[in-house]
C-alpha cells in the first residue's frame, strides 16, 4: 500500500488482518491454538518449581482419598505439619492434576501437558471474551499469549492459570446470558464462578465484579442477579465440609492469612504501590511496548518523568524494600524499577482511560477488572508476586486493542508493522524470562541428582532443608527433610541446605555444620528469584522487582555433616529441644560454613528467605 493510498483501502486492510468477518474466527482460533502450543511445548520438561510440590503431593493424595484432599503432613517449615496449615488455596487445581496424573503418570511433562488445557483456554477465552469490546479481538489475545506473567505462570503447575480459564469462561456466560436472558447460560456461568474460586480464592472476586456489572447494565435490581447467590451457597458448603475435616473453614482461613502473616512486616503504602506498578509493568509487558501508539507524546514524557525519578530515587530508600542483599546492585535495581515503572503506569492509564466520558457497562467492567487485581495484588495480598497480578493480563491485553481501535490506529500507515514490532518486543521479554525461570527450576532438580550421585548409597542419613522443588525432588530420591522435632540428629549426618530457598532454620538445636559450597551455574543475565538482583517473581520479599537484568549469581548448596558444638555430647537430640543454634551465613572463606550459637528463636511465620531469626 502506497502513501497515497485512501483511507477506504486502510480500512480494507485492517479489516482484513484484524476484524473477524474478514478474517473467519477459525482462522484465528487455530492460529492462537497452534501458537500457544508452540509457546509452551518447548517447557513441558521443566521441573517442579516453587509451590508446585504443594499441588502434586495434594493430587497424589487425592488419587488415593478423593474425600479428603489435605489429609496428610509434610515438612515445608520447621517441621512435620498438615498440609491444611500450609496451602491457601482451595483444591480444585489438585483434583485437575490428580485426574491427569491417574491416567497419564506424575512426570513432569506429563502433568505441563495437562495444564496445556487450561492455558489454552486462557487465550482462547481472551479472543472470544475479546470479540465483545473490540474489532481486533486477535490482538488482544496475542496480547495475553506474549506477556511474560501469563507465559512463566503457563510454565507451572499451580492453580493460576486454571483459575484464570475459569475466570474468563464464567464471564463470557455471564455476560452473553445478561444480554439474552437465557437462565441456562447464567447458571453455567455461577457455577463456572464456584468452580474459579475453589481454584483460588482470588476467584470470588468474580461476584462483586459482575454484580456491578449488571447493576450498571440494567440500572436496577433484577432477579437474574439471583444466580449470583449459586457460587456463595458453594463456597459457604466448602467452608462447612473443610471445618469438618480439619477444625476450620479453610477459606476463612485464607482470609486471615494476609493480615496475620504481614503482622510487623508491613511496608509502607507508597512501597507497596511502586513495587505493584514494577509487578505489573512487567507482568503485563505489552501495555509499555505498545505505549507509543497507545498514548500521546506529551504523556509519555510525564510519565517517563515520573517513573524515571521515582525509580532512581529509591536508590537512597532501600530499607522501604527490605532487600539487603541487594544493596551493592541498588543502583542498576533502580534503574530498572523506573522502566517498570512507566510499564505499570501505562496499565492503569488503561484501566482509567476515557473514564471521565459517559462509558458503557462493558467498558467498565474492562476497568474495574483491571484495577481490582491491582489492588488486591498491591495491598491486600501477603506479597506482591506475578500470580496475582496474572488475573489483569487478559483485560489489559483487550484494552489495549480496544484503545487502539477507538483512536482509529488500524487506519493509519504502517500499523502492521507497529503491532508486529510491539509484540515481537513483548514476546522476545517473555522467553527471556520463561528460561530464566526454568533454568533456575531445573537447578534444583540439578543440586538433587548431584548430590545424590556424589553420596551415593551411603549409610550415612542424609537430611536437606530449603523447599520448593528442590524439597519433591530430595525427597524422590530417598533423603529425609530436616524436622527440628522429629528428626534423631547425630554427629556425622550428612545435611545439604540450599542457599536460595524458605524457611531454613540452620544446624540443628546442638550442633554446628561444616563442610562445603556446591554451586550450580544458571549461566543467564536475568533472574526471577534473586535476593542479590532483588528479583521476587514468586514473592516481592526477595525485590522489589518482578525480574531482574545482571550477571546471575549461581545457586549454592552448603553440603555438611553435623558436628557436636564444644561441651555438648554426639548422643541424638531430643525432639522436643528448640532451634536454638542458626546459621547466619554462608563463608567463603575456606569453603566452610561458619555458625554462631544464638540466642535466637526460630520465626514461626517468618517470611521467605535463607534464614530468619526472631529476638527473643
């Protein structure tokens, strides 16, 4: 096309490449189909990572007790304790798994298979859900599939991305049954509704989401509101029926977790509110890339201004982040956080865009659903992490399509090319990050095998700390997790404590560890889980960043065998004894781990890192 070309060709053109009557809906859902199987294929052999042990041992227990899906113990902290103490999340995801598990087996590419589905339907259910609020409902799902937080989280297998599938299908039900009356599609929709939230909690939020909805589209009470009641009567027998299992209602327990677990921990609101704009900047990459066509030039030079100096401001207010570790990197940190920055704010720009217009309910609802996942993220969750922030990505990817099609973007020159360049841009991100992650998850398989190879079959027990999939795949091959109350200590056991990991508690109540460093190289320049380079994916208590660019220091392993402190006897220790000795460090002078008696108590509820100690 020429520059010369009328106004009545562009159009033609954009029809063709982006509206679905010029180009057949199939057509586009067997290209998003094939492109999302070529997305996520090539990390189906990623081990189990960060709380996705949670979810396999709970699905395997469900293969054996359906009715009773937390019925077991497992070491995740100090020491043995039921998994209905440690999981927040309902268990739906797990019957998912132990469904494919039962019939496909528990290896890794098996389970990633089966959560291929719901992934797929993410993206699927963005382009129908799409084909609502705008012309090129193509864009808003490539939107989805290329951002960094639904590609690393379509890399795991915890509850997530199946809450989101769910999320999106009782969405279109409902609005597709508000809009013709059909009791059927409503009621499908409510129990689609149930269903996302006995995935995650995060799911109720649907209730009060599409109840504004309606109230805003018919401006008045209506009795099809009534199947809004179908999902609450659900939850309210879920929390009767797990109160019976386990003593209390595990979603009011949910509930009170947030509040309990950041009790003396809480940073400041302005803290919490930048790292929630870092999060979803990054999360949600595409609201930057395509920023230039999203937003006029003398808003983007605002908002650089502000991200830019806010970002390098922090330099001099780390303590706002607590990431010590991270102090010799601030600088570089910072200057990241400000390009995040820009990315988040670009996010809400969307969500508020245009909301001092008179707008209609579906444009609303679009808005609300982004903003609500913020707040949630930012201010309500015990940490701000990339699964909650993942619920936004498919709103803000319609937005974006939306905004641009509102703006007449499809009309104007070379708009191809724009789009092309901004999800290539966002795509090539979301890879960079998505190995990043896997390598890091394949590190703690990797330390497993190493350390198993180089012991081999020895008589000497062999006990590890640290969780996550380090702990599933230790403890596949035979070691024993730490107990500070159960496990028989003796001199000369062997312990492996990773250095990069939660909740480990150090040597043993009576004994020192030495021994020395086993390092596995990630060989990456970005890092989705490191306290030095103040990456916190999973939890913003590692950093404030979701991930981070720099040189990625390797994950060591302290292996050691126990010895007896000075005075005390190598008889084994009570299991009633308390923590009382805690590493402080890893040494590296001489490749040997240096320990200290204290008079520290270990953190019953401390949050995530190598080691914590509270004062007495």
């Amino acid at each position: 096309m020429t520059d010369g070309s009328s106004t009545a060709d562009k159009i033609e053109t954009a029809d063709s490449l982006l509206r679905p009557w010029k180009w057949p809906a199939r057509h586009s859902v067997c290209l998003l189909t094939l492109a999302t199987l070529a997305w996520l294929l090539p990390f189906s052999g990623k081990a189990l990572h960060m709380d996705d042990p949670l979810f396999v041992w709970t699905a395997q227990h469900i293969a054996e007790h359906p009715g009773d899906p937390y019925g077991f113990q497992v070491v995740w902290y100090a020491t043995e304790t039921p998994i209905a103490d440690i999981t927040k999340n309902p268990p739906l995801a797990s019957y998912y798994a132990a469904v494919a598990g039962s019939l496909f087996g528990w290896s890794e590419r098996a389970l990633h298979l089966a959560f291929l589905v719901p992934a797929l339907g993410v993206v699927l259910g963005t382009y129908l859900l799409a084909r609502r609020f705008t012309q090129a409902p193509l864009l808003a799902a490539a939107a989805t599939l290329l951002a960094p937080g639904f590609l690393v989280s379509g890399t795991t297998l915890m509850c997530d991305v199946l809450m989101l599938a769910l999320w999106i299908f009782a969405m279109i039900f409902w609005l597709q049954g508000t809009d013709s009356g059909s009791q059927w599609q409503l009621l499908v929709a409510a129990l689609l509704i149930a269903a996302c939230a006995l995935t995650k909690y995060f799911g109720v939020s649907l209730i009060p989401l599409l109840l504004v909805y309606s109230l805003s589209r018919k401006r008045r009470l209506h009795y099809t509101f009534a199947y809004l009641g179908v999902p609450v009567l659900v939850l309210t027998l879920y929390q009767y029926w797990t109160h019976e299992l386990y003593g209390r209602g595990l979603l009011s327990d949910a509930v009170q977790y947030a509040s309990f677990h950041n009790r003396g921990h809480e940073p400041t609101p302005l803290a919490k509110a930048l790292v929630g704009l870092a999060f979803a900047g990054g999360c949600a990459a595409p609201a930057f890339f395509f920023a230039p066509w999203l937003w006029k030039r003398r808003w983007i030079f605002v908002v650089l201004v502000i991200s830019g100096f806010a970002g390098l401001s922090i330099a001099g207010h780390q303590g706002w982040f607590d990431a010590p570790q991270a102090t010799a990197r601030w600088p570089f940190v910072s200057v990241q956080m400000a390009g995040l920055l820009a990315g988040g704010l670009s996010v809400l720009g969307l969500a508020g865009a245009r909301l001092s217009r008179k707008i209609g309910a579906d444009r609303l609802l679009l808005s609300f659903w982004v903003a609500g996942t913020f707040f949630f993220a930012t201010f309500v969750n015990w940490t701000v992490n990339a699964r909650s922030i993942l619920p936004m990505i498919p709103a803000a990817g319609i937005l974006i399509a939306h905004q641009l099609e509102a703006d007449g973007f499809f009309v104007t020159n070379r708009f191809a090319v724009k789009v092309g360049t901004s999800l290539v841009a966002s795509g090539a991100l979301s890879l960079w990050v998505a190995w990043a992650d896997t390598n890091l998850a394949n590190a703690g398989r990797a330390a497993a095998n190493r350390v198993r190879a180089e012991l081999g079959s020895a008589a000497i027990p062999l006990y590890f700390q640290g969780h996550w999939g380090f702990q599933y795949y230790m403890q596949k091959l035979g070691a024993n997790p730490a107990d500070v109350r159960n496990s028989r200590f003796r001199a000369g056991d062997v312990m492996v404590i990773p250095e990069n990991t939660t909740n480990s508690f150090g040597p043993p109540p009576g004994f020192t560890l030495a021994g020395r460093i086993m390092a596995i190289e990630l060989n990456g320049s970005l890092a989705t889980m490191s306290q030095p380079m103040g990456a916190g994916f999973y939890a913003s208590v590692w950093g404030p960043l979701p991930f981070a660019v720099g040189t990625v220091p390797p994950e060591r392993y302290l292996i050691a065998q126990l010895g007896p402190l000075a005075g005390n006897s190598a008889s084994p220790v009570s299991s009633a004894a308390p923590a009382a000795a805690m590493i402080d460090k890893f040494s590296d002078a001489g490749g040997m781990l240096v320990s200290e008696s204290r008079s520290d108590k270990p953190c019953p509820n401390a949050r995530p890192q190598t080691v914590r100690t509270c004062r007495r």
